[in-house]
C-alpha cells in the first residue's frame, strides 16, 4: 500500500490504491464533522462542533484512498509535556488496512517534530494503541486531561475509558 505524508512514503504491491495521510485543511471541516459525529452517538468520542473543528483543523491529520476521505485523527496539546492524541476515526474503507497506524505515526511524528515527550489518550480501542508502543496506564496520571474535557463528559463520574501513553524521548 502506498503511503503518502508530508515526511515519508512506501511503496505499494500492484493493484491497491494509494493511501495519502496529510494535514486537514478548512474543506475537510464536513467529512471531519460527519465522522466524528457518528462516532459521538455511539459514545466512543465526544462531538465537535462544526465552528471549533474549523477553529483547530491545523491539529488534524486526515487519510484517504483513491482520493476520498477515509479517516481522521488530532493531536492536542495538555502541556509542555503532554499532547493527546484525540478522534481517531475510520470509515469503512479504511478499515483493515493500516490506515489508523498511518494516522497515528503521522500523529507520533508531529509530537516528536515539536519535542513533547509524553503522548496520551483516553480509548476503547486499547489493543490499537498497545499494537503502536503504548502503554495502559493510569487515567488520573493526567489532570490536565481531566480539567481540558473530562470536566464538562457525562461519563465524567463512570469514565469507562482507558488510559494509554507512550514516552518518546
């Protein structure tokens, strides 16, 4: 599979469609809204709204095939430490072909390039992020997360999510 991103680029076998990880741009504002929204009514991420999706589009990461939208994800910075990785998402054509892992090297990348050491996030996908280097960890290791989102979550009090972290330095 093919693999395009602003740093790097694998080859792909014959015959399947190239796969482009790049950084959102303001037209990506309805796919972005569309996907993080349906995810948000299954519960697995809180919404965004379409105004602050549109205020931080430079903090996501977006992938597609054949040039259509298949996938999403954010970093978001909790300190000079700390960044999150947040709305890691995929459609059904970007399911089963490593294009999460794509997203979140390009993600990795991008904490690495600005010198944070810590990455986080709160998931339900644990064995995703334990398959890319991270570790389970201690949701309450992280107040800046708790008083960011958590404070204004109606899981708030039964938070069902896990925490996971990998060190890059």
């Amino acid at each position: 599979m093919l693999v395009k991103t602003d740093h790097f680029q694998e080859a792909s076998p014959a015959g399947e469609q190239q796969v482009i990880c790049r950084n959102a741009t303001v037209e990506d504002v309805e796919p972005l809204y569309l996907m993080i929204e349906e995810y948000a009514r299954q519960g697995i991420m809180l919404p965004r709204s379409r105004q602050a999706l549109t205020r931080q589009i430079d903090q996501f990461v977006i992938a597609e095939i054949g040039g259509k939208f298949v996938g999403c994800g954010s970093l978001f910075r909790l300190g000079s430490d700390l960044v999150e990785v947040r709305s890691i998402g995929l459609n059904d054509a970007g399911k089963g072909k490593g294009v999460g892992t794509m997203i979140l090297e390009k993600l990795i990348e991008e904490a690495r390039r600005q010198r944070i050491p810590k990455i986080m996030a709160l998931t339900y996908a644990v064995d995703f992020f334990l398959k890319n280097g991270f570790d389970v960890v201690q949701k309450e290791i992280f107040p800046e997360k708790v008083w960011t989102d958590c404070v204004n979550c109606k899981k708030q009090h039964a938070c069902d999510e896990i925490a996971v972290l990998k060190r890059l330095d």
